[in-house]
C-alpha cells in the first residue's frame, strides 16, 4: 500500500472532529478543489462530506480488498464496515438511525497529480447499504412478457411471441 494511501484512510475513520486542522491534514492529501465523482469539492466540503459519515457510522473501519497502482493512479478495493448511530445522507433521502452493523463494497479510482489526490471516481454498492438499512428492499420482477412455464405462454400479454412469428417458433 503506496504512503498516500496510508495517510488517506484514517482521514476518513478517525474522528474529523478530534484533529487540531481537519482542513490542514485533508489538504495534505487532496487537492483544493478534489473532483469527485464529476464534481468539484473544496476541502471543507470534503472534511463535511467525511465528518457526516462519521456521524452515520460508529466504528468505521476500511478492510483493504486489493490496491492497484499505475502512473498519476490508485484504485484502492474495499470493504467499508461499522454501526449505523445516525442520520445517513444517502442518494434516496436520509436515513434515519437503525443501529444495525454494515458493509458496503466500495472502489475509489485516484487520480493523483503533484503527489495529492485530484479526482475519485467513487463506486459503491449503495443499494446494499440501503437493503441492510431496511430503507429499499426488492420486490418480485413482473413483466408483462413473462412467461408461465406450466403454460408456455405469456401470462398477461396474450400468446407468446405475439405477432412475431420467428419469435414463438424459438420457444
């Protein structure tokens, strides 16, 4: 694991609140603005951004899957797990505090320029953080060309192939 790595993940899973300079010690690893995701992010938007989560998770830890590194690029794999405590801000609305313990897979692409991470490109598995919230669930699929296989036919759009000939003969 590359030192910038090193110093990047306890900015996200020590208390923001607890260092002398949150702004100072996410400078020494991101530029001011880092672009994330598409969009620009000051750094006291970045030390809120990390501060929030804090605030959603207790005991939030990083397990490192895999590390790769290519020139100007790091794209760190992993595990992000804790309690959910408090209001999480997630893509849907906020989510109310369940005190259930979580896991979410996570990549985060860097981009690095002049030794500081200038653009992530964050890919997460939001809607299984959402299902271990309780806040989304998923439901049976239902179309209307699905087929009853005790029946060969479709169920609630008429025979199946409908007007495709080519269609109903494959089946």
């Amino acid at each position: 694991m590359t030192a910038l790595v090193d110093r990047l993940l306890p900015l996200w899973t020590r208390p923001v609140r607890a260092r002398d300079d949150p702004r100072a010690a996410f400078a020494e690893v991101y530029a001011d603005p880092v672009v994330v995701n598409g969009t620009a992010m000051t750094i006291t938007e970045l030390v809120d951004r990390a501060w929030s989560l804090q605030q959603a998770f207790d005991r939030l830890g990083m397990d490192i899957v895999d590390t790769v590194e290519a020139p100007g690029r790091i794209v760190i794999a992993f595990i992000m797990r804790g309690r959910h405590v408090g209001p999480y801000l997630s893509p849907l609305g906020t989510v109310a505090p369940t005190h259930r313990d979580i896991e979410v897979r996570t990549i985060d692409v860097l981009t690095v320029s002049n030794g500081l991470v200038s653009a992530i490109w964050v890919v997460s598995d939001d809607l299984a953080l959402l299902r271990q919230l309780g806040a989304a669930q998923l439901t049976e699929a239902r179309h209307p060309g699905r087929l009853d296989s005790s029946r060969h036919k479709r169920t609630a759009a008429g025979p199946v192939g409908g007007s495709c000939p080519a269609f109903a003969r494959r089946l």
